[in-house]
C-alpha cells in the first residue's frame, strides 16, 4: 500500500461489505444523512395518514387500535431475534434489509384503503422496522466509539426531524390529490434509501460471527443471552425496561387515537382554502419545528458525559408530558387542544435520544444490538397487551377517556425513572 493510502482516514480504506460492495463513507456523515432522508420518508406517509385511516380507511377506535397492535405485535416478536441477527451478522445488512422491507409495507397500506391491507402493510412495515432497530445505533457505536456517538444521537434526531420538516409539504400535496399516494410514494423513496445504503455503507467498527458459528441456534441462544446478563448485570437497565413497557402501552392509546379525537371533537378552522389535510400539515409543522427545538434545548441543558443528569431531564420531560396528554384529552377549544398534542409530541421528541444515550452506556459491543432491541421489544409488549384494552375502552366509553387512561400510565413511569436515577448515583448538575 502505498503512502498516500495509508494516510487516509480509517473509513477510507476498511469496510467488510456484506451485500453489495459498497463505496466508504464517513459513518456520522452516512448517520446523517440517513437520518434526514428516512424524516423526509416518515412525513411524506404519516402527514396525513390520521386522515388516510380516518376518512378513507374508516377505522373505528378499536380498528386504528388492532393495527397498532399489529405492527407492535410483529417488532415484539421480531425485535430480539433480528437483534440477534445483527449482533452475528452484520449490522449493515440488518439496515439495507429493513430499508426493503419498509417500501413493501408501505406500499401495502396504501394500496387498498380497508382494514386488511392498512393492517398487513403496518404488519410487514413492523418487520422492517426491528431489522433497523438497534443495528442502526449498534452500527455507530461500532464505527466512532459509544462515547463519539452520544451527541451524534441529538444531532441525527435533530436532523431526522428536519427531515420531516422538508418532508411535510409533499405530504399535505400529495394527500390533496389523492391519500394513497402518500404511502405509494413513501415506499419508493425507502426503496431507493436501502439501494442507497448498500452502495455506501462501511463496516469496519463490527467482527460478525466466524462462517462455522453462523445460523446456528447456539450461536444466536448465546448472544441473546449475553444480552440478558448485560440487563441483570446493570440494574438500571431493569428499570428501562420497565419504563418503556410502561410508556408503550400508553404511547399506543395516543399515537391511535389523536386524529380521531381532532376530528371528532373540533371544527377545523379554515386554512388558506387547504381544508384538513392543510392543518395536519400545519400540525406536522408544528410538532417537528417544535420538537427540534426542545432536542436542541435538552441536549444543551444536559451533561450527556453524566448518566444521572440524562435521568434527571427525563423525569422533568416525563412529567411536562403526562400534564400535556391530560390537556389534550380534557381540553374544550380547539386551539387549547392543539398547544397541548404539540407539547406532548416536543417532550417525546426530547427524551427520546436522551434515553438512547443513556441505556447505550457501557454496552458491550457483541450484545449492543441485542439489548436495544430487548427495549424496543418491551415497548412493543406495552403496545401489544394495553392496545386492546384502550381500543374497548375508546369504543365503549369514550376516547377522551382512553387518553386520560393513558396519561396516567404515563405518569406511572416516574417513580422507576426516580429509582433508576439514585442507581445512577448522586445527581450532577444539569
């Protein structure tokens, strides 16, 4: 190798292609830029999916709750063992998969507006999600170090949020012409990220399984169980887990439920002659421009080097968020409605990476993957058992009961957040 080689940077001149051979990229620059393009993607399907599911689909509270538990049913059975597959394999593949699996869910929920398709699309796109579940923060990790990438994980939600931002006003254009098109379209574009990531993704930081180990039950029963022992093995972690089972069932009733709610309850004022896909873009608008902000201010205010201080912001966003889901569910005006759902999406969109920099410390590299996706799977569990029961309680009661339900298990969350955070020991200053 000659001189000039063997000064480039490290992703120059490592990687271990384990689909197509890809041409290296910087890993955070990669991050990024997946990051942006995978926001872009969500806010062309979800922008104005309440309405898709609501006005064309005709879901009833307990039809919008099933597909919930549908797609939250398949990331729990799916997330430990594709984290498995990562953890062996190749985070990489588990990527440029998910990026495949993704555009055929979405094609499907778009393709015939009735209860079947919508929940066999939320179904296969669930799938897709568990196999970039873990492997994408496990991946970077592996590249730059876990340390290197803490803030990364606030830049990327930052920039996944401007993302959607860019993303919004195709969405409300293309649901004018046609609701459809907005799931159509967002498969093609997740369709093109996975052919995009197989031409340029490096893993240089990861050393998959040897070929005698690989595919092998003991192999894979070894790897989630290194994942169990890291979880006992750090108390705190029970605790996560706990808290997101916690979360997700709650998470379910309002992630649901709210565009019924809106739609239910309130007049929509008039907009620019846009009608209501014009206002959920302008919800959109203001969820992300929002949310952005409140990531920006949380990791700012926050020593993400201190596993104490990441408790303690969690625990004042916890508490802004079960006053906010209360709001939404008890508020008289429309506008007073609005201001709160906004508030409860800002304090998601901040705890979030806050959370992800937190359960990611001390991780052993061949069970990282494992373990965040033992999370994912416990928020699914969360979705997958209250689901159901919010679903009844919507249709028998009311909807605005279902969501006031689902504050309080939020606000059930706070004393494990405050018991994990004395594990962490003596609180620093935020």
């Amino acid at each position: 190798m000659d001189s000039s080689s063997s000064d480039a940077p490290p992703w120059r001149i490592h990687r271990q292609p384990t689909l197509l051979p890809g041409r290296p990229v910087d890993p955070v620059g990669l991050y990024l830029v997946t990051a942006f393009t995978c926001g872009v993607i969500s806010a062309v399907a979800f922008t104005t999916y309440g309405l898709y599911v609501v006005r064309e689909a005709t879901l009833s509270p307990l039809g919008l709750i099933l597909v919930g538990t549908g797609v939250e049913a398949a990331v729990f059975f799916g997330e430990v063992p594709t984290g498995v597959v990562a953890d062996l394999y190749s985070r990489r593949l588990s990527m440029i998969l998910g990026q495949v699996v993704n555009a055929v869910g979405f094609v499907l929920m778009g393709a015939v507006p009735v209860f079947a398709f919508v929940l066999i699309g939320h179904i296969v796109w669930g799938i897709g999600v568990t196999l970039g579940s873990g492997a994408r923060q496990a991946w970077l990790a592996d590249e730059v170090g876990e340390v290197a990438a803490a803030p990364v994980y606030v830049r990327a939600a930052q920039i996944g949020q401007a993302g959607r931002l860019a993303g919004i006003p195709a969405g409300v254009g293309l649901g004018i012409v046609d609701l459809q098109a907005t799931l159509l379209a967002a498969g093609v574009l997740s369709l093109l990220v996975g052919v995009g990531l197989a031409l340029t993704m490096t893993e240089r930081g990861f050393t998959p399984a040897r070929g005698a180990d690989r595919g092998t039950c003991a192999s894979m029963g070894s790897t989630a169980l290194g994942g169990v022992r890291a979880v006992r093995g750090r108390p705190v972690l029970i605790g996560v887990l706990a808290i997101t089972l916690l979360a997700g069932g709650a998470s379910e009733a309002l992630d649901r439920l709210w565009p019924l709610h809106l739609v239910d309850q309130f007049s929509f004022p008039p907009l620019l002659g846009l009608g209501e896909e014009g206002w959920f873009g302008l919800l959109s608008v203001g969820m992300l421009v929002g949310g952005i902000g409140a990531t920006w201010l949380a990791g700012r205010l926050t020593r993400l080097e201190d596993a104490a201080a990441i408790a303690r912001s969690l625990i004042v966003l916890t508490v802004v968020l079960v006053a906010a889901v209360l709001g939404f569910a008890v508020a008289g005006a429309f506008w007073l409605a609005l201001f709160a759902y906004w508030v409860t999406t800002w304090a998601r969109a901040a705890q979030a990476p806050l959370m992800l920099a937190w359960i990611n410390r001390g991780l052993e590299s061949r069970s990282r993957a494992t373990v965040l996706s033992m999370l994912g799977q416990a928020d699914a569990l969360g979705q997958v058992v209250a689901g159901p029961g919010f679903g009844l309680l919507a249709s028998v009661r009311s909807v605005r009961m279902a969501l006031m339900v689902a504050g309080g298990v939020f606000g059930s969350a706070l004393p494990l957040y405050l018991r994990a955070h004395g594990q962490e020991g003596r609180p620093a200053a935020v």
